[in-house]
C-alpha cells in the first residue's frame, strides 16, 4: 500500500480507538443481563450439578466425569469440563451470583471480540480498516448471539469463542515472534476442553492465515502445527474420560424429541430434513427476526427430500461448495470465506453426525463470522465494483451500511436480551413463536405450574394453574409420549385440586412406561391426599423399588401406615426413613408413637429421648413422652414430662388440662390451681 493510499483509508486517523469501540460495544450491547437471573439449561448444568454445587471441592470430579454426571451419574456422552470448573469457583467465590455470572459472560465475549478485531486487523492489514472494523461490529451486533451471552449455561461457547479469538492473534504474532507460542496453546486448550466444537473453530484459523494477501497453502501449516497436536491431546483425554463413567452414554438423547431427524427412520425425512437445515441458517443469519429458546419436536417438522425446503438446501450447499472450488482454482479471498463457513455448519448440518438437538441459535455462533465476512464483502463489491482501493466516498457508502446494520441488530439484541430474564419472561415471550414446540409448551406449562405456588390468592393460584394445565396439555398433544409433560399435567392438575384427574394422568403414563419412577411417588402423592392410604404405601412401594434411596417416600409411607393404625408398618418406614436422615426430631417423635400404639413403651422412650437430643425444646414430643408414661401408669414421669410441656408452652390446654386433672385426682389441688390459673 503507497502513502498515498494510506491516506485515503477513511479510519486510519481513528485506528487506535477501533479497538476499544469493539470491546466496548460488546459490553454495550450485553449490559442490560447483569441483573437476570437463571434461566432454561441454567438449572440442569448449574443449580442441580452436584459437582458445580460443591464448589471448589468439586472440581477434581469435573475433571474426570462426562458433562453433566453431576445429576445423578447422568450420561450425555460429552466432555466439556472449563465452563463447570468456573461455575464451581462461582459457587464458592460468589455464592452463585448471578450477576458476577452473567458479567463474566460480558466480559469473555468482549475480550473475545477484542482478539478477534486484533487478528483481522492483522489478516486484513493491507487493506480498508472498514473491513475488519466493519466484519467485528456486524459479529458482535448479530442477534442470533444472544442466545449464548445471555444465558450462563453458554459460557463454554464464550469460552471456545474466547480462546478461539487468543489463539489466532497469538498464531498471528508467532509468524514473526516466536515468543506468542504459549498463548497460542494456552488459547487453543481453553477452546478444546470447553466445548467439543472447538475443532472448527480452531480449524477455521488455517483458513483466515489464507485471507492475507499473498499468502499460499504451505504459510498456513506452522499454525496446523501447532493446533493439531493439542486436538489429538484433547480427543485423547476425552476418550479416557468418557471410557470410565460407569454408565453408557443416554439413548434419550438422539431420541424424537430432541432431534426428529435422528429419530425418524424413514431416510427420505432424515435426509430432506437435513437438507433443509440449509435454508433454516440462511434466513437465520439474513433475517434474524424471530428468535426462540427451543426447535424440538415438532418446531421445525420433518420434510421429505423432494419438499421445496430440501430442494432449496440442497441448491445452496451445491452452490456454496462449487463456489468455494471455483474461488479456490482463481485465488480468490471469498474462496476461504465460504470454506469458513461450510466448515463452521459441519456438525450443525447434521450431515457428518447426527446430533442430541435438531436445531439451536447457538449452533451458529461462529457461523456468523464467515457470514459477516461474506456479507461485507459483497457489500464492498456492490458499492465498488473495480479490484483497486475504495475512494472515500465509497467507504462512507459502505461505513454507512455497516452503522445502519449494526443499529439495526443492536436494537433486536437489546431487545431479544430482555426475554432471557428468567425462566418465565422466557418461556412467556416465545410461546407465540415456537407454539408448535412440545419442549416450548412444556417449558411454559411447568414454569407457571411453579409459578402458582407464590400466589396467595386462590382465585389468582387457580387462574395460573389453569394456563399450565393448557400448555402442558398441548405439550403432550403435539408429542403423545412425552413422559415429563404428562408427569407435570399431572402435578398441575393436584396443586389445582383435581386429584381425579390427576391420578388419571399418572395411572395412564405408568402404562406408557413402567419404569419412568416419577409416576409412582406423584401417583402416591395424589393418593394420600385423597385418602388412599393403602394405593399410596403401593405407590411408594413403586417408586422405591426404582429409585431406592428416597427418604421422603418412606416418610410417606410411614405416615399412610399409621393412618391406617398400621403401626408395625410405620415402624418398618420410620427405621429406613432414619437411615438416611439420622437428625430428624420429627422422625424420631412419629417412631416414638408407633412404638407408643405397638405397646413397645422402651422403644417408645428411647424414640422420644433420640427426638429431645437433637431438638430439647419441642413441646410436641414432650407431650407425647406423657403419653407414653400415662400408658404405663408412670404417674410421676407424665407429670413431671406434662409440667415441661407448660414450661415451653405455657398456652398448652391439653397439657394444662391433663396436669390439672392428675394433681387434682392425686389430692394435690394447691398446685393444680396455680396451673389453673395459666388457663385464665
């Protein structure tokens, strides 16, 4: 480039400050989350992940276990440990806060986008600043990236995105400075034990080394050899890793419904859905207007293969792929460009591997890179059509495209940030938009199931739960077997009152599925609230036989023998029950009445005494120790245990009562009328 030309770039006087505007727009763009809170796949991988709720202490089990092992030896058949490691440090640094959270997720997708503007600064270093400067701002802006910053669960694509973005700078520096090799590396492993995409994204980097000018195949192979070892590094822990959980990787996960085309066994359905994918980036990336958390089942229903969908797919990957030759055999740069942007679908496309998800915002997080690239581009062709450099009129042209762009998806970020608040401002905002989703109404349905529980009102209690019972009965109507859906109508339709038909739910889904445990202990719920006593101990039976250590149903259990005066039975309950919760006051007072009604007056005693031990102050149990004296014509010791009673609760009628009328019958009416007068 001659000075001359130097001159007429349009932003070389403010090239020190594109920098600090890109990393500032990515703050900018993102600050209005630091104050929601969890939301969608935040629950199963942070609140509910014993190894992320163990803090610090956690982290060596993160190390060596699948993704999401921390709920319940769960199998998913991935390894992304980084993103865990810093929830534990969360955990016990923050206490889980999730503004600290969501900040950190601002904070690496800025720096992320930092590296990024420094790289193609560097790769476009010949050329208009508008162009690397002009590629960031419509990345950084893109709404189809909210999806990821927004929700803290995502921190593994920011992560891959920010080592991603460390990694090439630091590849770039090296080809003059040796002294950037430890960053590079140090960028590539963040990338690769964060998310198993990474290896895209680290692929794409030979393949911006060949966007500078003059560059030949032969100048990308130093950064190959640099990423290329670490990948197999990483492939090989993961291996080892996934080859030692105990139990194999979930079948559920390819199932129907999380992705139809992996669950169809017709192939022309499988491969027209495929193909139609195609279609599905291009108006995402074009048109990213109408944005949804979920496109399960039946959100993007399948097509066959002569459909009008897969046939325009197919056009575009046919056209993409001979341009991409063509462009290559001519040296052209936009060659590389769609070469990036094929290899960023290659797992989204589903045609390589079929995948645990159908479709998924994020699945084009890097894809929106090559696509801004082609993007601005073509723009620069458009607005000047000669091969030399862009006069100054032509760059405000294309400055100006870039501004309107950019505020155009600024404004539908923003906005699209706010739906991501929480769970039910979510679930609330999509509704609408992803009506056809089982997982979507499914996701409504069960927040606003959660969400009648904070009522008071029990018009207003009824009112939401009646909205539940709706989206989740669409949920099931769209997808007949889905088991959690019918567990959740049912749960739904109990806090409504309407055990009838919640029983009827229950009783139905067990014939879906016997062994799908959650069925039974809300099957017995729902009995004991009826009355059930004896369908609820079988219930409970059930549910225990799958799920074996689950306190709470023998608590249940135990309570339901004793309604019915069955007191061996409730022993038998309480004694498992205390094996699992040894510090339970309550359990212990309950184990001490059946002993009481079973005539085992010293097991009774010793029940009572292990409830006082850890709880001394109950009043409740000091009666029932009363009790227990009364039955053995202990007169003594009842008085005596009747006289605490009053001492903690001096209110205590039936104590009063019971101690008025055993001193008085004993001849000792002078202290019965002093504990009269606590009756006054």
């Amino acid at each position: 480039m001659s000075k001359n030309e130097k001159q007429r770039d349009l932003l070389s006087p403010y090239s020190k400050w594109l920098k600090w505007i890109v990393l500032s727009l990515g703050i900018l763009l993102y600050a209005n989350t630091l104050d929601h809170q969890y939301a969608l796949d935040d629950y199963s991988i942070i609140i509910e992940h014993q190894h992320v709720q163990a803090g610090t202490e956690g982290i060596g089990a993160i190390l060596t276990t699948n993704y999401r092992h921390g709920q319940g030896g769960f199998n998913d058949g991935l390894y992304r440990p980084l993103s865990l490691v810093t929830f534990a440090i969360e955990k016990s640094w923050f206490k889980g806060n999730t503004s600290i959270a969501h900040l950190l997720n601002v904070l690496l997708y800025s720096f992320g986008l930092l590296f990024l503007f420094l790289s193609l600064q560097k790769v476009f270093e010949d050329r208009i600043l508008l162009l690397p400067f002009g590629i960031c701002l419509l990345f950084a802006a893109h709404p189809l990236h909210t999806e990821v910053v927004a929700n803290i669960k995502s921190r593994d694509e920011l992560l891959v995105f920010f080592g991603f973005g460390l990694a090439l700078w630091s590849l770039l520096k090296m080809e003059t400075d040796k002294k950037y090799a430890l960053p590079a590396v140090i960028g590539c492993l963040i990338s690769l034990f964060s998310k198993e995409s990474s290896v895209l994204y680290l692929g794409m980097i030979p393949l911006l080394f060949l966007l500078q000018n003059g560059k030949k195949v032969k100048d990308a192979l130093p950064s190959l050899v640099t990423i290329l070892p670490l990948i197999l590094l990483f492939i090989a822990i993961r291996a080892s890793v996934l080859g030692s959980m105990e139990n194999p990787v979930d079948e559920g996960i390819t199932g129907l419904l999380n992705n139809p085309i992996a669950g169809t066994e017709d192939s022309t359905l499988r491969w027209g859905s495929t193909f139609a994918l195609q279609l599905l980036f291009a108006l995402k990336l074009l048109f990213p207007i109408e944005l949804i958390h979920d496109y399960s089942y039946n959100q993007i229903p399948l097509v066959p293969i002569l459909s009008i969908q897969s046939l325009i797919g197919i056009v575009i990957l046919l056209a993409l792929v001979l341009l991409s030759i063509k462009g290559t055999l001519e040296k052209r740069n936009w060659a590389w460009m769609i070469l990036a942007y094929l290899l960023s679908i290659a797992l989204a496309s589903q045609i390589l591997l079929l995948l645990g998800i159908q479709f998924a915002e994020r699945m084009l997080f890097l894809t929106v890179l090559p696509f801004s690239m082609l993007l601005l581009y073509a723009a620069m062709k458009l607005i000047w059509k000669r091969e030399t450099w862009m006069n100054i009129q032509a760059q405000k042209k294309l400055l100006y495209f870039i501004i309107i762009l950019t505020g155009i998806y600024s404004f539908k970020t923003i906005n699209r940030n706010a739906d991501w608040k929480d769970n039910l401002t979510l679930y609330s905002a999509d509704i609408n938009a992803a009506s056809q989703s089982a997982r979507a109404n499914y996701n409504l349905g069960t927040s606003l199931s959660g969400q009648a529980d904070l009522y008071n009102s029990p018009i207003q209690k009824n009112q939401v739960l009646d909205q539940a019972v709706n989206y989740l009965s669409k949920a099931v109507e769209i997808y007949p077997d889905y088991l959690d859906a019918w567990n959740n109508l049912g749960i739904a339709y109990k806090k409504a009152g309407n055990l009838e038909a919640a029983t009827k739910v229950y009783e139905k889904n067990i014939l879906r599925d016997p062994n799908y445990s959650k069925n039974y202990y809300n099957l017995g719920t729902a009995y004991y609230q009826m009355g059930e006593y004896r369908k609820t101990i079988m219930a409970m039976s059930e549910y225990t036989q799958r799920v074996p250590n689950s306190p709470d149903a023998y608590m249940i259990m135990a309570q339901s023998a004793g309604r019915l005066n069955s007191f061996e039975e409730a022993v038998s309950w309480l004694n498992v029950y205390l094996q699992y919760r040894p510090n339970e006051s309550d359990a212990y007072n309950m184990l001490g009445m059946a002993y009481g009604s079973l005539n085992q007056f010293e097991n009774a005693e010793q029940s009572f005494m292990n409830a006082l031990n850890l709880s001394p102050n109950r009043a409740d149990v000091w009666f029932n120790r009363a009790i227990n004296y009364n039955r053995q014509g202990k007169t003594a010791l009842e008085v005596d245990a009747l006289k605490k009673v009053v001492e903690i609760q001096p209110g205590n009628q039936g104590a009063l009562n019971q101690l008025i009328s055993i001193l008085e019958s004993n001849g000792r009416s002078e202290e019965a009328s002093k504990y009269r007068n606590y009756l006054r």
